[in-house]
C-alpha cells in the first residue's frame, strides 16, 4: 500500500476517463480500476471530514496539554483560573475526540463497505500510486478510534485526582 501521509493530497481521480459514477464495466480490467476509482472518489468527502477533524483534535490536544503544564507553574492566587482553563480545555478536547472517532468510523465503513481481492488491491495501489494522491485504505493516524476516549478519559481522571491531591494541600 501507499504511505497515507499528509504530503499525498486527497482528492478526487479520473483513470482512462472513468470516474466511478458509470454503470459497472463488463471488460474485467476496466472493472477492477472502476471499483478502485468509484471507491476512492466516494471516500474523498469522508477522508477529508476525517482530516480535519484529525487536525482539530490534535489541536484541542495541544492546548490541553498546555493548559495542564500550566498549572505547575502558575501562582496559587491565580491557580483556580489556570486551573477553569484546563477544565475547559479538556471539555473542548472531548468534544474534538468524539467528532474525530465519528469521522474514523465513517472512513473504516466506506473501506469495509467494499469487497478488496488482491487484484483489486493491487490496481488500487498502483492507482494512487501513479498520481501521487493519498491512499484512502491505509490509516494514517497513531491511535484507534476504538481506544483513544477510553484514553483520554483515564489520563482525564488521574488528572482530576492529582489536582484534588493539589487542592487538600492548598486549604491546609
């Protein structure tokens, strides 16, 4: 497979005037290259929500990890603002997760909605390939959607905890 990366764009494609939207071919090789066209141009809209919302995310996570270092730093007149603005960075990071885990979700079902052999496979690669676009059947991120809110809401709660730990210590 092609490396899905940020330097490959998506976007649609048209291979020996195929665009995907035809009737289904006879002729067995212009088949496999309809179904790999017909597929990638359906999943551009999805790949490209899933980028974005990707993007969000990795944003809302950066500046909740901001937020957090923050607090070590911050004098104990002005922690419970510092700390509103953790509070509030982390809501905002939730809400980039579960936008980003429903576009994951949707790019997994257009590519399990498709039956792939190995020649299908293969005319597909060499497609995206031959144009330099992104490959829209290789994950290019580094987590699982299926993992990453049960993450989050762990690394949430031992936060939560060490700041109690912080505010016992402060009232005393």
């Amino acid at each position: 497979m092609a490396t899905a990366t940020a330097e490959h764009p998506i976007k649609s494609i048209i291979v020996n005037g195929i665009i995907g939207n035809e009737p289904e071919p006879d002729d067995n090789e212009r088949y496999y290259i309809w179904k790999a066209v017909r597929f990638h141009n359906t999943a551009v809209p999805r790949a490209q929500e899933e980028e974005q919302a990707w993007n969000a995310f990795a944003d809302a996570e950066i500046a909740t990890e901001q937020a957090w270092r923050a607090l070590e730093s911050t004098p104990t007149n002005d922690w419970a603002s510092a700390h509103h603005r953790w509070v509030l960075a982390e809501h905002e990071l939730n809400i980039a997760a579960r936008r980003w885990e429903s576009a994951a979700a949707a790019m997994d079902k257009a590519w399990g909605d498709t039956n792939w052999s190995d020649r299908s496979l293969d005319v597909y690669d060499q497609i995206v390939r031959h144009l330099g676009v992104r490959d829209l059947l290789s994950a290019p991120r580094d987590k699982s959607h299926y993992s990453l809110h049960i993450d989050l809401e762990k690394r949430r709660r031992e936060r939560e905890e060490n700041t109690r730990k912080t505010l016992v210590l402060l009232a005393t």
